[in-house]
C-alpha cells in the first residue's frame, strides 16, 4: 500500500497548499494521512475526505517571551517521539512538510525512522521552522527562484494552488455573502485564517464611507467577529471553506502578504492591495513578499503603519483605475512560473517515491 503522511500547520498559509495537492496524490497513494496539532490545521483536514488525521502536541516558539521557550526542547523531544511512533506504523513513502511550528517533531520523527521528506517554503526567506526542516529534506522546494538558489537542496517549484479556486461562481458570492447584485464594486477584505485586528479596526471605522461606493466582504478571522457591525452592503463572516466563490464576486482583494494566499490572487489575476504584517509582529515574511509582489506590479501595497479609512480608500479607487495593468503584469511569464506550483511539487513527489508509485492506477 502506498502511502504519504502530510503535515504543516499554525496558520491556514501551512495546510492550505497541502490541500492542494490532495486531487493529484490520490491519483498515486492509497493512503493519505495527516499529521498535526489541535490548530487550524485539524479543522481544515476534518473537511477532506479519505484524508486520515492524527493529532500530536505541538511545540511553538514564543518570539515575545523567550521565557516560555525553556521547555520546548523537552517538548519537542516528547512530541517527536509521538510522530516517530505514529509514523512507524504507517509506514510511509514520504513525509510532505509545509512547515510551521507543528511539523518541525513530525519531520523528526520522519529522520528518526528514516523516511524520506520533502518540505516546501512558501515566503521568500525561511521561517525558523523550515530552517530545521531544510536540514532533514531530501529535496526542499520553494514558491521563489532566490529561495532556492540559497539551499543546497532546493528547487524552485512555485506555490501550489488549489483547483477549486478556478470553479468560482460569483452567483453563489452573492449567496454566501447574502448581498444583492449590485453596480457598485464588490471588495473583499481579508487578515488570514486568524484575522488581522488592525485591518479589522480600520474596515469597522470607515464602513460608512466604504459602503457608500462599494460592497464590503470582509473576512475577520477565528474569533474577531463583530455583531455589532451591520451596513445593507456589508458582510461579514470569520472564514469561509467556499472561498472560490468570493474571489470570482471580488472586483478587488484587500489582504495581508501570506505568500500562499497572494500567490491564489495572482493565479486568479485579481487586483490586490497588501497589508503585510509588519516585522516585530513577525520575522518579515509578508512585508518582504509584499515588497517582491509590488516590484513586479502585482500589487500595490500599505504598510501598516500607513493604514488610516483614507489611505486605504485612496489606494482602492487607485488600484481599481489601474486594473486592466495590474492583469497584464500579471499574465506575463514571472507570474506563470510563481503559481505553477503543483505539478512541480507532484513532480518532485513522484520522483522520490519511485516509479511504481506512478503506475498505480
């Protein structure tokens, strides 16, 4: 029986594009297992079928506090050995990792036992996490060509990206959003799984404004939803498993920089302006994916710091003018290579875990 064990997780940035490649591996592996916390993660595979889960402790590093990092050692040592132990009976071909805090003790499991890993980094700089997973890969893929050449074992793949997205139906948007069909542009404002309280804060505050040229979709995240915000073109919703349809109603995206969900919006070629979560709150990552996307006319970009109702509307009816540009920098061959991602990633799969695997079916 041929089988790959999944893991990644934290945030949605580091499950996603493992559900991606779901529709491809079923095609080779009889068995399709995940491995990971109590997170996002756990409910985002609970929506994937013949996908089998298994839960471990996790062990984050605490940027903020390094006092709460003196037991992770001995945590992960304890969570490792979990992994080894679950991994031993499942006996995988490969371990595919997308990094994140929760799949750094399930890659040293995979070492432990042996098992052959490949992990994918979706910024352009790796995360603390996918330092040590580069370490244990046979093959480390990444979404940008410079991120590769750094490694010894890396090879530029691209972001994989989710087929569902291309199926979108802007009917069902307005379904899922209970907003009428209107003239005015639909926005669609997003912080990520876990939300973003000052892109929050700023959309709570200008909606009277906002609503007054546009239809407002606005994605919180897990546990910021405001029922005390309410306009007749206004919707708002914590997360949304049928994102697809949202995008294909979206005139415009308003997002923070996750490197996957940047990369969906250009293969979707929409019009974005990026928030990116600024260093201090995080190592840099989206304010250097931020950077790369505006220098290639991807995206215009807001620091956070510059984030008021009237720079945010200023940048929309901007962006908005310029969106036959941005689309066309956006269908040029950079873009392509960036978001061609799951062929190159199955590619790499296939490779290690043999040709047999390939004939399958």
């Amino acid at each position: 029986m041929k089988t790959i064990v999944l893991t990644g997780g934290g945030t949605g940035g580091h499950v996603i594009p493992n559900i991606s490649l779901l529709p491809h591996l079923r095609k080779y592996f009889d068995r399709i297992c995940y491995i990971g916390g109590n997170g996002i993660e756990k409910e985002l595979i609970s929506h994937q079928k013949d996908v089998e889960y298994f839960e471990v402790p996790t062990c984050k590093f605490v940027r903020q506090n390094i006092f709460k990092n003196l037991l992770l050692p001995f945590k992960v040592i304890k969570s490792s050995l979990k992994c080894k132990k679950i991994l031993k009976n499942l006996s995988p071909q490969l371990v595919f990792s997308k990094g994140g805090y929760v799949a750094v003790p399930v890659c040293i499991g995979a070492k432990l036992q042996k098992i052959s890993i490949i992990g994918h980094e979706s910024d352009l700089t790796l995360g603390l996490a996918n330092k040590c997973i580069a370490r244990m890969s046979k093959v480390f893929c990444t979404t940008f060509p410079t991120t590769a050449k750094k490694l010894k074992n890396g090879v530029f793949t691209g972001s994989p990206i989710r087929e569902q997205l291309f199926y979108g139906d802007k009917q069902k948007g307005l379904e899922i959003s209970s907003l009428a069909p209107s003239n005015k542009p639909f926005i669609l404002v997003t912080g990520g799984s876990t939300g973003a309280k000052d892109l929050n804060d700023v959309i709570f505050s200008s909606l009277p404004t906002l609503c007054k040229k546009y239809n407002i979709i606005h994605l919180v995240g897990k546990g910021k939803f405001n029922p005390n915000i309410k306009h007749p073109n206004y919707f708002q919703a914590e997360f949304c498993f049928e994102i697809e349809h949202l995008f294909a109603l979206a005139d415009l995206v308003v997002s923070r920089s996750g490197s996957g969900a940047i990369c969906e919006l250009l293969a979707l070629k929409k019009p974005m302006i990026l928030i990116p979560l600024p260093k201090g709150n995080s190592r840099g990552d989206q304010v250097e994916n931020a950077e790369y996307f505006k220098s290639q006319n991807f995206a215009s970009v807001i620091q956070q710091k510059d984030l008021t109702p009237q720079s945010l509307m200023l940048e929309i009816e901007k962006t908005l003018q310029n969106s036959i540009t941005i689309a066309t920098a956006m269908s040029n061959q950079t873009a392509s290579t960036l978001t061609h991602g799951t062929e190159n990633i199955m590619h790499q799969i296939l490779k290690i875990t043999a040709p047999k695997s390939s004939n399958k079916r």
